[in-house]
C-alpha cells in the first residue's frame, strides 16, 4: 500500500494555496504509507535559471560553502537556499548538467532530487505530517504538485526509496503498488548505460521512462509502452512542468480516485484525500479507467 | 430519525450504535452526516432498519449486511456490501472495485457505473447496476443474478459457475467458459421484478443472459490450457 496525492490548478488565484491544499491531502493519506513522504511541487521560474533540488544527511557541512564552491567548478553564478535537508540550487539552465555532475564530486554526500525550471522535489522519512513540517510544505506556491506517502514492500525504507523520483528535466513519478520485473529491467537499463543508485523498484520504473525519453519517446508514449514492459501492479502519476498524468495497469487493482471542478483537476489513492478541496461536492469525480493514459497540462 | 455526524463523533460510535440496534428496535430511521470518504460506514448491520448516509463514502461501506436498507447519496470506494447476508444496499453515484463480492443475499443497486470485479465470486446476492461495469466481473461468480444496464467490460463471467448475468448493452469480451444463453420466460420474470425494485426503466427484452458453459467444473486433459 502507499498513497498518491496530486493537484493541478486550473485557478491561478488558488496558486498561493497549493502547498496547504496537497500538504492536507497528503497527510490524510498517512495510514496508506506511514514510513516516509514526499513532494514535487512546481513553483516559480526564472529566465534562463534551472533549479537542482539537493539532499544531504548532513545539511550543515554540506550547503556550507556549496553556491561558492559549485559556482567556481561551473563558472556561473550559483544561489543555494536551504530547507533543512534539502536545498534549492538556482543557476544557469545551459549549466545543469554540468553541476548535477560536479556537486557529487564536490560533496559526495549530496543526493541530487531533482533538476528543471520548475520543478523542486522534497522527500524524507517519517510521517507525512512530520516531513511537511519540516520542509514547512503548507506555506509553498506553485501551479500543482505531486505528494506520495509510502509503506515499503520492495526496498529499505530511506530517502533514497522515498517518493517522487525525478526522471527527466522538471519531471517526475510517484507509484502505488509493486513491479515484479525490476531487477532484471534494473540490469537492461545498466547495459544502456542508465544510472541506478537504490534497489528500490519504482526507481526502476523512473529510470524505465527516462531512458524511452531519452530514446525520442514522449512522456505519453513511455508511459503507453510501460504498459508493456513492466511487470506488476502500479498507479503512476507522473509530473510534467506544465501538468500532470495517470496512468493504472491493466488489473488495476491499486486504487485511484480523480475529481475536476473549474478551478482544479485533483487525484488520491481515496476520496478521503480529496474532500476537503474546495467545492468537491460539486466536481466531477470518477476512478480512472485500467491501462488508459490521462494527461492534464495548462 | 437519529442522525449521527461521523465528523463530530467518529466512526467506532457509528458502528456501535448502529449494530446495537435489534428487530424490535424503535429507532428504525437513520441519517449519517459528513462520512467524508471514511472505511467501513454502517458495516456489521442486523436489524430491519433504513440508513441513509449524506455523502461519498471510502472501502467496505455496508459490508456483511443483513436486514438493513442503506442508501449512500454519493459514490462508494471499493468493496461496497461486500458478503452481504440480506437486505438492501442502495449507491445514488458510481462504485469502485468488487462492489457486492462474496455476496450471499440481499440486493446491491448501483445509480452510477461500477468498476473492475463487481460482483466477483458472488453467492446469492443481486446486483443491478445502472451504467457500466469494469473488467473481470463476476469472477468465479457462484449464484445469484448480476444485471447491467449498461455495457461489460473485458472477460465478464470468467470461470463462472451458477450465477446469471443479464447486460444490456455490449460486453467488451467474455471470461474462460462464459457464454451467451437463451433468454426463457422465467429469466424475463426475474429480471422483471430486479429492474422494478432497483427503479431502473430499462426493458427485460432489450438484455441478453450470460452464464456458464460448464466446461470447467471437472478436470479435463483437454482444457489443461484454460486452467
């Protein structure tokens, strides 16, 4: 079991009002997955910036120093803002590959969750209440967001298993269920040439949408041949910059729950995630059809 | 009427109040306010009396009936009227998975659609849906009568043993040993009085029955692949 939040909003007002929203939805699907949380959550852009979101145990020592020390490897200007284990990097876009390489040399501690214009990932173990508050998630803004709460069931409950993972510039993925199939895809994936640092399986599956990506796929038609080649049960949802998707496997035993009023297209695991959305008594909800790819972009 | 707000009271004080109630009860009339899509609303139940509940409700919502008249005035999550005994479960919205599984008695009517495995392995319970249902529906089913206004999504009826299976409209594909039989005056005299009490206008003539083809009851060498 785990559980999947997600919002997109369609009312820009209601903006200001994201991370309270997702961060409520969120919590309440904390008996679905009580051991971590996480969240990707599109804010703000800058012109020409990339953000590379950064985790480390060790956040003290590690930021210490770090916009200087990246800035100088990469020769651009570099901002860090902490969040506790997280921080935000802010630089040149033309440089974000670069840096996602350097920082590992820099501070080989740091975890890198993710990077793009938009796109910041949070994610840490404990309760989803507890995580929100540290990374203070009620008081975030953004377009939409993805949130998971996770109960382990293929791989150690850490940081790294924690959901969303980051599979592409400003993308992301967040699963209920298991893959049954991951470790011999995990070792297809090394032969390409793709990197997986955990053994977690859904990391697996991001790694999976990734590479097909990377291949000429689009987020749509990666997520159409997943349906074939990965083996087992999943919800997906995946976050783009300027939307969101769903996608079940054909059994569609993992449960899912979609609402869409004129201000916001939502999704839960349940309907208890969803009910106190603005308006819900009147939105149109449905559970999303088996094997079916819904996209919702701005 | 009782009404009893889960929001304020919770859902261990619903229950209780509602299974408390006996055949001689005199508080037969009952309303549940701000459900809010919690598990297990109005389950265990036994005793003649009507329960309305004012919203959507999440996993197993009056489950293990018997007796009692629930009416939900919204959706259900999964697993609604699961091994229902008797009585009568009534969902204004849509259902989601294996809506009236294992069900022995009693009647399930779905307003709405329901989803994947509903009616999965039912035992005597009727369920009349009035939209659509999803795949692999009653799974295994063993008796009672499953009746779908709509259409039937993949493999319906797979390993079927007794129960009949009346839909309307089209069925994407038929389970292992689920055939489409001849539709008998008495099939229409039971789909009559099931349409009549689930408040569905639908016409007996206009659904086709489905049932098993009995193929796969005993062993067979020959059906080695279907097993």
């Amino acid at each position: 079991m785990c559980g999947i939040v997600g919002l997109f909003l369609k009312d820009k007002t209601l903006e200001p009002e994201l991370g309270s929203m997702l961060t409520d939805m969120l919590v309440t699907m904390t008996d679905r997955g009580p051991d971590s949380a996480g969240i990707a959550i599109y804010g703000a852009e800058s012109a020409g910036a990339a953000k590379l979101t950064v985790q480390s145990d060790k956040p003290e020592e590690d930021f210490a120093a770090l916009a200087a020390d990246l800035g100088a490897a990469i020769e651009a200007q570099v901002t860090l803002q902490a969040n506790d284990t997280h921080a935000i990097l802010e630089l040149d876009s033309t440089k974000v590959e670069q840096a996602r390489q350097v920082v590992r040399d820099l501070r080989p501690g740091l975890r890198v969750m993710s990077a793009g214009a938009a796109i910041e990932i949070y994610k840490e173990v404990g309760l989803p209440k507890d995580v929100a508050d540290r990374f203070n998630l009620s008081t975030m803004g953004g377009s939409h967001g993805i949130g998971h709460t996770r109960m382990a069931t293929e791989s150690a409950v850490t940081t790294e298993g924690a959901h969303p993972f980051n599979t592409g510039a400003d993308q992301c993925l967040v699963h209920n269920g298991s893959l049954s199939n991951h470790n011999a895809l995990r070792r297809k994936l090394k032969r390409e040439g793709v990197r997986v640092e955990s053994m977690n399986d859904t990391e697996v599956g991001a790694a999976y949408l990734t590479w097909k990506m990377q291949n000429g796929a689009t987020l749509g038609e990666a997520l159409e041949s997943s349906l074939e080649d990965l083996d087992g049960f999943f919800t997906f949802v995946v976050g783009t910059k300027d939307g969101f998707g769903v996608v079940r496997d054909p059994i569609a035993c993992k449960p899912a729950v979609m609402a869409e009023t004129d201000q916001y297209v939502a999704f839960g695991s349940e309907y208890r995630a969803l009910v106190n959305l603005p308006g819900i008594e009147d939105a149109r909800v449905w559970e999303p059809e088996p094997a079916t790819v819904y996209f919702w972009s701005h | 009427m009782q009404t009893y707000d889960v929001a304020e009271n919770g859902l261990r004080g619903l229950n209780a109040a509602l299974q408390a109630q006996s055949d001689e009860t005199n508080q037969t009339s009952w309303e549940v306010q701000n459900p809010k899509g919690s598990h297990a609303i109005a389950v265990g139940l036994d005793a003649p009396i009507e329960v309305t509940v004012k919203g959507s409700t999440g996993y197993y919502c009056a489950g293990m009936n018997q007796q009692a008249t629930i009416r939900v005035e919204g959706s259900v999550g999964p697993g609604v009227a699961e091994n229902m005994m008797s009585g009568t479960v009534v969902v204004e919205g849509d259902a989601s998975q294996y809506a009236g599984a294992t069900g022995h008695g009693g009647l399930l009517v779905i307003k709405g659609n329901a989803s994947s495995r509903c009616g999965i392995s039912m035992k005597g319970i009727d369920i009349v849906v009035h939209g659509n249902i999803g795949h692999m529906s009653a799974f295994m089913a063993q008796a009672g009568n499953l009746v779908v206004c709509g259409d039937a999504g993949d493999a319906l009826g797979d390993s079927l043993y007794e129960a009949r299976l009346f839909v309307r409209g089209s069925v994407k594909s038929l389970g292992a040993d689920c055939i489409e039989k001849e539709m008998r005056p008495e099939h229409i005299e039971i789909l009559t009085d099931l349409l009549e009490r689930a408040g569905s206008d639908a016409k007996p003539e206009e659904f086709k029955r489905y049932g098993s083809a009995r193929q796969l009851y005993n062993f067979d060498v020959d059906n080695a692949a279907a097993y």
